[in-house]
C-alpha cells in the first residue's frame, strides 16, 4: 500500500489536489470544525464509490452522525495519465507452474494479485511471484496442475510496478468536503495494493 497525507487551509471552492498516485481511498478531515456543531468533520471516497459521492461524518449535539453527498464529493481525474499495472488475462495453464497469457505482460521478479478468474477459481485472490516472462505470457510459482480448467476472465495487478505520473493526475475536493474559507484540511490518499478478496455469502 501507498500513501500521501496533505495539509492545506482552505479557499472554500473545489480544490484539485495533485497526488501523484490514482488513489483507491481518500479520507479528509477538517481539522477547524471538529468542535463546530452540525459541521462536516470528516469526509471518505472509496474507488467502488460513484464519481461525486462522500460518505460524511457530521458532528451533531457532541455525537457523529453519517450523511451521504451524492454530488461535490470526490472525483478522480487524470487516471489515464498513469502506466497501467493491470493485466487483463486470456488464459492460464494446469501445470507444475501455470503459465498466464495476458495483455501488458509482468517481468521476472515481479509480484501479481490474481482475481476474477472464470472457471480455475482456485488461482484467485493470492499473491505469486513471476518467475518466466515473454511478451504475451507470464510463469507463476504455483503448481496448477490440479486446478480447474480456466474458462475465462481475470485480471493480475502488477503490485511491485511503481506508477508514473505522466501528467499530473489527483483528486478533485468538491464544496461537499473541502471545508469553508480559512479551515485547515488533512487529507489521507492511499492506493490499495490488492483487489477485493470476495469472501461471498458468510451467514
């Protein structure tokens, strides 16, 4: 995981704040309100939250409740600007060491995080390390000779790739969460180095 902590007093309107990373989790906290009745104390974003959204603690009669922006919350801009470090995998061998044919292949050395894989399940939700590369396949060390046979989808994420800012992508603050004129606000950006482990139905 990474991540960048920001301080800034506010100007009270939208604010773009240059990362240098595409985060997958923003939290901000308006460190002037936090003892100011029915303000926005803090505000959080998550990457499988629509563009605009925040999810808002709002200091109430000495208790937070929670409300929802559904609009001038946060919104990414710039992810184009970053090299990908995501494959989109086509297939995966059942051998000693399973072999994946995907798009924008990993190098030797590198650590992957496989998910979404249709049909070898098995092969989900795990880190491996790379060991063979070519330029359509990559060589895993796990021996999937007894998985099921792949069917289709996946991805791997490249989490020992770092990520170039080609162009300055960040975070857009929106009115909901940037504080009024003069409040000073700290602002938490994190990029989460594996995809969702979907442990399905628990209950």
């Amino acid at each position: 995981m990474k991540s960048k902590l920001f301080s800034f007093t506010s100007g009270g309107a939208a604010y773009n704040l240059i990362v240098g990373f595409a985060p997958t989790r923003v939290e901000v906290v308006n460190t002037t309100k936090y003892a100011t009745d029915a303000s926005v104390i803090e505000s959080k974003w998550d990457s499988s939250m629509a563009s605009g959204y925040s999810y808002n603690l709002v200091n109430e009669a000495d208790a937070a409740i929670a409300s929802i922006s559904t609009s001038n919350g946060f919104t990414p801009y710039g992810a184009s600007n970053f090299a990908t470090n995501q494959y989109t995998i086509t297939g995966i061998s059942a051998a000693a060491q399973a072999v994946v044919t995907a798009t924008n292949t990993a190098s030797v050395g590198d650590y992957v995080y496989i998910t979404g894989v249709v049909g070898m399940t098995e092969i989900n939700d795990a880190h491996y390390k790379v060991v063979a590369a070519t330029s359509s396949t990559f060589t895993i060390d796990v021996d999937s000779s007894g998985f099921t046979a792949y069917s289709s989808g996946g991805i791997a994420k490249n989490v020992s790739e770092t990520q170039v800012d080609n162009g300055g992508a960040g975070i857009t603050l929106g009115t909901a969460v940037v504080g009024a004129d003069s409040d000073v606000m700290k602002v938490y950006c994190f990029l989460d180095d594996q995809g969702v482990v979907d442990l399905g139905d628990i209950g």
